[in-house]
C-alpha cells in the first residue's frame, strides 16, 4: 500500500468528494493539481507539467497556476465544459499545527460562472434542471447565477426534445437524478450539453419562498436546482428570484427546429447571429435590454391584450421623436444593473462594481422625467412605476470614491468623510508622507549631498540612502546603518523611526479598516438587491420596446392588427433580413392571404425563385407582430397564433444516425401530431428525399390530413405539380405560384407570388445557372422533351439476357385439393377491388379502400 505525505493524503480526500472536477489546491501563492488533473490540464491549459515527491516510491505528475492569474485558467476549463473546485486554506498557516486546514470553498461549472469573457453581456448564462413527468412529458427549470433569474415550465416529447429545447434557450449544464443520466447523456453530449447529478432536492421550507408560483409536479425540478445551486457555490445567493412559470397557453410556442429554420436568434449557415431576426430587431443599448430582446424572441406573447399594450407604447415612442431620443441616451449611461445585483449577493463585486451601480441609478430620475413628462399616458404611466432607489444611489454616493481601483484591498474606495476613524488614519499617513519628503529636502540641505533620498520596502521600511562616494559628507553619529549595497549605504535615524511606525501603522489600520467598511457597505446593499432587479426589469423592457420604435421606423415597418378569427391577410409583406441584406437593391413584397374557408396555400415554381423566403416571410412577420413589434408589410390582419411548425431546409442529423429524409419525415411528424387549428404550419419540399411517387404520396397525405383533421393556416410549398390538382378536391386549399420568365433561353426569376399554379419548373435553366457543362444541359434537354411527350428512352440500352430454359415436369393427375376454390366472401371482395377506379383515386383513399378490403378477407375465415 502506497503511503503519501499528510498534504497529499489532504488531497486525495479533498478530491475523492469532486471526482468529476480540476481540483484547484492552493499551496502558497499557487493552485496546485496533481496525479491525472495534472496531466489533462497541462495539455488543455498548454502549461508545463512537472512531478514532485509525494513520500511514494516514484515521483507523481504536478502542475500549477499562480492564483493572481487563476481566473483566465479557470475560464478556460470551462468553456470547455469542465468543472473546477477550487480548495483554499481555510486558516492561518501561522497557528496551524500540522497540515493547514484546506476546504473546496466554490464548484465553477459551465453553467454557475459568473464573471469573466464566457459572459457575454447581451446573453444570458443559464443552467437548468429536469424531472420526468410521464413517459411523454417533462418538467424543468433554469435560471441564470449572475442575473438571478428564474423560470420553470414543462415540455410535451421525449428527452431529445427536452434537450434541443434546452440547447435553444442556451443551457449549457443540465442537472437532473442520477437515474436519467444514462437516458440523457448520449443526446446531451451531441448537444454540447454537460450533464451534472445531484440526488436531493432542496427542502421544501427552504424552498417554499422560491416555488409558490409553480405547479406542484414541476416543484421538484426547481428545488433540485436549487438544491445544486446552493451545494455548489456555498455562499448566499439571496439575489435568486423565485421562479416565474411560464404557462405554454400564454405563449406563441416554436419548437427547437423551427427557431433554428426561420433563424431567429442563430443563423444556420455561420452559426452566429448576423443574418438572423435578431441581429435585425436589436437596437437595445443596456446588456439588459440585449438580454430581454432575446427572450422575447424565444417566446413571443399568445395573449391578444398583452401583444397590444407593448404595440401602444410601441406607437408613442414612434410619436415622441425627441423623448424616444432622450430616453436612449439616459439609457446608454445605465450598466447591467441585474449583473451587478447578482454580484452585490455573490459576495464578489468590487469597488468599480459599486460605482457603476451608483451612476446607473443617477441617470434614472432622468429616465423618470422624461417618461412622465412625455404626452402620451402610457410612458407617463411607465415612468410613475419605475423606483428609482435614490436611498440606494445616496448610500454609494456618499460612500465610494469616484474613480476606485479594480481590487478592494488596495485603499481609495471609501470616500473621505464616509468614516471618522478612516479620515483620521488617513490623515496620519498622509501627513507622515509629507513630513518624509521635508525631511528629506532638509537632510539634504544639512548634509550637502544632493542625490540623498529617503525611500520604503516592505522588509526594511523607511530608510535613509547615501551613495558610497558620499559617506564623508554625513553626520555618522546621527545615522544608525541599516543595509549595505554594493555603491550605497542606507541609515535610519530615531526621529524617522518614530515617523515610521506611526506611518505604516496608520497605512495597514486603515486599509484593514477600509476594507470592513466595504464589506459592510456590501451586506447593506443586499436589502435593496430586490427592488434594483426589479428596476433592472422595468428598464430592460423600456429598452426592448425603444428599440422596436427604432427599427420600425428604419425599416418602414406597419402596426399589425389582431382578430378572433383565423384568417390571415398580409398586404405587401417583406422578409425584413433579406430587405436588410439586400441593403440598397430593391425587395420584392408579396401578399399572403389566407380566408377562413380557404386557409391552406400550395407553393409551385422553380428553385431559387423564392419559395422558401416567402413562407419564412410570413412566419417571421407572425413572430414579430406577437412580440409587440410593429411588422414589414403595408398591411398586416392577423389571428393570435399558438404554434409555429416549420419543416424547411435540408439537414443530416449525423450524429443522431438520422439521414436528411428521417429529420424530414420526425419533424413532419412533430408537426402534425402537435398542431392545432390556431397554428401556422410551412412545410416546403415534402417528400424530396424518396422517390418520386413515394414522395408525391406523402406530401398529398399529409395535405389532405392537415385540411380534414388539423384545420391550421398552412404554406406548402413543392415541385410536385400533380399536386396542383388537389385544388379542386381540398376545398379550402388555394393554388399560387412564385412566377418567372424565360428570356434568351435563359430563367429570369420575378420573385412575384401570383394565384394559379406554375407552368414549368425551370430546372434545367436553374442548372444552367449553376453553370453545369452544356453536354449534360443538352442531354437533359432532350430526356426531357421525350418525358414530356410521353416517350420513354434509356439512357443505356439493358444488355440482351440469355436465360437457360428448365425442363418443366408436368403433373399427370391433379389433385382435388390443388384446385384453387374461392368462397362466396372472397368472391365479394375481388368484385370489389374490380369496381375500384385506381387511376381515380388518391393515395390516401386507396390505403382506406385496402384497409377495408383486408378486414373483409381477415372476417371470412374468422
């Protein structure tokens, strides 16, 4: 058995309870890691890896990180997706007798940072939590550390669609019991989600504060959450709102896929945000608002009352010019006030933290004057809510310096006059410090030595030094040597020892001093943390509906209307992105009507012509309109919206083993089976992935399915102009077609959605286009030509086939048993199957029609 020195024995327990993270141990001014810790992060760290004698037969695997520089090493592990438990000592190594007593003070985690370059500003951090409902349902919660807020909901679907969802709102750490690791993790690794166990939930009396809002069944969630939270980061974090449910009835709802289709906040090409509805609609100017904007987007309202009060204020900040101006200027003074809250309870804001918290609410009372000194009573009333917690900015006001340095403990952050004592200290060590610099000039002046000076270390203190060149000209029976160097002599004299311990004694009581001071300022700010989140929320919204105003008057955009019905009527519509890609060039607008009684819509015309724009077109002018922003088009009537479903785009899900035509065919199902006559479904291109009359099949299915069952407004787009016909079978289904023309044997693409079906599909010139060699253009041509009149040609002749013929024995008697007889039932299904018009019939019937008929068989011989 291997025997370790007591320190790495210390180790080796610490580590035994954090298996599953880089066990930071601090040694000295060092963080220390060890054994395979050492060896995985001097490779992800690219920091040298070292050994040491742990009293083992042979040397073990060391590295290190100074602690000063710790945090950048930290961030970086996770970012990556690791955990690090940082292990201080946690007494005097002084007193200590033995090993000095070390503990994991903090668990950093993906989800739990709270500061440094993996928080973006605009984006919230969060981390959630997940309980198994049923087999076909879950609960979960999130919240994010650094801003304290919190949310619970629950999710129809099985664990994929709980993590896609996850992955959507950003969750980059997952914490669920033990017993659904296993089922998540496979799906959780794909996603780039860390799973993380924890077996308890927090008590209820603890709680109980935190989930009176939720719903019982998904409580559980909350509090193991909670419960992690609080294991993980073992110090106060009253900054934790309780959580908000979000009731899904409330809500426009978009699942995972589609938000990534109609690219609302990420785009599918780059993965980054320019090019999505988000880069175009932000316009905010505080992190807040940037936040707030994004998950708005992720959820935009279902509730007729409330999409209408954000349209109001939407309007008068379009009316009040100047105040809409004002008010983003006041705006741009504000820092993260729901950050900085966060880092007041977290017990690591700084002096610079507190002074930003001060000016922000110094530039409120302007945002309030400005509101309510407006000429419209909805910024009035706007402005009437807003607290402007002047008790808060009077307290940092009076206590923290202007301008105080990063880190606390380096003096200068409590303002003079703050203290008594403080000013008194102060003073002493100020005015010693002038009394050493006269001292100076006059020992000089005594002396005649002019580069005489008076200096300070930290191990010798203040001291006198003289050149050696110069000894002769001082007074030695004054001077008491100190330190020799190699060309100079340092003295002290009784009168500058006097100086100094009053000096440094008054310097070190008042940076202890100071530093309580700070303290105590912090642990008073935690009372007020409440309402300045609060106010945080009042200005993130106001920001949100500025910025709305704003680029809604850039871009031309109209108010929308709501009604009770389902109709859907956009007069003159534009994809607002690709207006703004298309910068300076002119974009085409459409109109998309959609009746009560005529409510599904067939797209035909060529690629490229701009199907799939137009149909994300109207998607994102809905999304829009039911956030409360004014939408692209001349004219917008719409019903109030509860799901979009949106199956655009071709994508492999590798890693899942899911080709492009399986995703197509999961999400058509998703859609389908989840979808209401309220929903808005677009589906483009079904059924490309098989083969043709495979693939028309489905796609007339599911049309005639959506119009008989689901009932729900629907773009469908496709090049399957058989289908076309379906319009005179589906009653509530119109043909329209984005038009183009042929010119000099070439396509040109109009980007017009005119009624009627389209005449051609233009591949060939879209081929063309893409500039494929003229021989396959011509070939195709002529394939095309024979296809088209019905003529049928090979491309390659099938080589003659020469079959060697078996000699057939014939049976002499035929048995009574071989003579096939049919009975009177069976004999009613063939006269049956002989009246069926097959040519006639859609494929959906004749599967009802071979239904029936197989029942019948299966009845005969019951």
């Amino acid at each position: 058995m291997t025997t370790y020195t007591p320190m790495m024995q210390q180790y080796l327990q610490v580590k035994e309870d954090y298996k599953d993270a880089f066990l930071f141990f601090r040694l000295g001014d060092f963080y220390e890691m060890f054994f395979e810790d050492a060896v995985n992060a001097s490779q992800i760290l690219e920091i040298t890896l070292t050994s040491r004698d742990a009293g083992s037969k042979d040397r073990i695997p060391m590295c290190g990180v100074p602690h000063h520089s710790a945090k950048n090493y930290i961030e970086t592990l996770v970012q990556k997706g690791y955990k690090v438990a940082i292990c201080e000592q946690t007494e005097d190594p002084k007193q200590a007798k033995g090993v000095v007593r070390r503990e994991v003070v903090q668990l950093i985690t993906p989800g739990t940072i709270m500061e440094g370059k993996a928080l973006d500003g605009k984006t919230n951090h969060f981390i959630g939590a997940a309980e198994q409902l049923d087999s076909k349902s879950y609960g979960y919660a999130y919240l994010d550390l650094s801003t304290g807020e919190a949310v619970a909901s629950s999710i129809e679907g099985d664990e994929k669609a709980l993590l896609m969802q996850m992955q959507a709102y950003g969750i980059r750490e997952l914490v669920v019991a033990e017993e659904l690791q296993t089922l998540f993790a496979e799906h959780a690794m794909n996603l780039g989600i860390v799973l993380s166990i924890e077996a308890d939930e927090m008590a209820m009396d603890k709680a109980a504060a935190y989930v009176e809002a939720v719903p019982t069944n998904i409580q559980h969630a909350c509090r193991r959450l909670l419960a992690y939270i609080d294991q993980t980061q073992m110090r106060s974090l009253s900054h934790i709102q309780a959580f908000t449910f979000n009731e899904m009835k409330n809500y426009l709802r978009i699942d995972s896929s589609s938000k990534r289709n109609l690219e609302l906040i990420q785009s599918i090409r780059g993965g980054d945000q320019k090019g999505t509805l988000l880069w175009l609609l932000d316009d905010t100017v505080t992190a807040m608002g940037g936040r707030k904007l994004k998950q708005w987007l992720h959820q935009p309202l279902a509730s007729r009352t409330a999409i209408e009060a954000r349209l109001e204020v939407v309007t008068d900040l379009l009316e009040e010019y100047f105040v809409r101006t004002e008010l983003q200027a006041s705006l741009k003074q504000v820092y993260d006030l729901e950050r900085l809250a966060g880092r007041v309870a977290f017990g690591n804001v700084g002096g610079r933290d507190l002074a930003q918290l001060r000016d922000s609410l110094r530039q409120v009372p302007m945002i309030q004057h400005q509101l309510v000194n407006a000429s419209k009573e909805t910024l009035q009333k706007l402005g009437a809510m807003l607290d402007i917690c002047a008790d808060v900015e009077a307290l940092l006001a009076h206590a923290i310096t202007d301008n105080p340095p990063i880190t606390i403990k380096e003096g200068n952050v409590i303002r003079d006059g703050y203290n008594d004592r403080l000013d008194e200290l102060r003073y002493a060590s100020r005015n010693g410090k002038d009394w050493i610099a006269q001292l100076e000039q006059e020992e000089r002046v005594k002396t005649g030595i002019k580069n005489l000076k008076i200096g300070y270390n930290r191990i010798f203190g203040y001291y006198i030094e003289i050149t050696k060149s110069n000894i002769h000209l001082a007074d030695l029976t004054r001077y008491e040597r100190k330190q020799t160097l190699a060309n100079a002599e340092r003295y002290i004299t009784q009168e500058l020892k006097e100086k100094e311990a009053l000096i440094l004694n008054a310097e070190e009581e008042s940076l202890t001093l100071e530093y309580d001071l700070f303290v105590e300022i912090r642990e008073e700010l935690k009372a007020f943390i409440p309402r300045v989140q609060a106010l945080a929320a009042s200005i993130s919204e106001l920001d949100v509906l500025l910025s709305f105003a704003s680029v809604s008057e850039k871009y031309r955009f109209t108010k929308p209307e709501f009604h009770t019905g389902r109709a859907l009527k956009i007069i003159e519509g534009r994809h607002p992105v690709v207006e703004k890609m298309l910068n300076k060039q002119m974009y085409v607008p459409n109109d998309c009507v959609l009746e009560e009684n005529q409510n599904m819509m067939l797209i035909t015309g060529p690629n490229m012509s701009g199907k799939s724009t137009y149909m994300r077109q109207v998607a994102l002018i809905v999304v829009m309109a039911q956030m409360g922003c004014y939408v692209p088009a001349e004219k917008a009537v719409l019903p109030i919206t509860d799901q979009i479903f949106t199956r655009i785009g071709a994508a492999d899900d590798l890693a899942a083993g899911q080709s492009t035509f399986m995703v197509e065919m999961l999400e058509s199902q998703h859609a389908i089976t989840h979808a209401t006559q309220n929903s808005l479904l677009l589906f483009d291109e079904i059924g490309r992935g098989t083969s043709t009359y495979d693939g028309m099949s489905l796609a007339q299915a599911m049309m005639e399915y959506i119009h008989d069952k689901i009932g729900a407004n629907t773009l469908f787009s496709t090049h399957y102009h058989e289908l076309t016909a379906l319009e005179h079978e589906l009653t509530r289904l119109q043909n329209v077609h984005v038009s183009a023309t042929e010119k000099n044997g070439a396509v040109v693409f109009l980007h017009k959605v005119k009624k009627g079906a389209a005449d051609k599909s233009y591949g060939i010139h879209v081929a063309q286009l893409a500039q494929l060699p003229e021989e396959i253009l011509a070939r195709a041509r002529v394939l095309l030509e024979n296809f088209e009149s019905g003529k049928e040609e090979s491309v390659v002749a099938p080589a003659p086939q020469v079959v060697e013929e078996q000699p057939i024995q014939m049976s002499l008697f035929v048995e009574e048993e071989q003579v096939p007889t049919v009975s009177p039932a069976e004999q009613d299904v063939l006269n049956s199957l002989e009246k069926v018009n097959i040519m006639g019939t859609s494929p959906m019937q004749a599967m009802n029609i071979l239904y029936e008929l197989q029942q019948q068989l299966l009845n005969t011989k019951k």
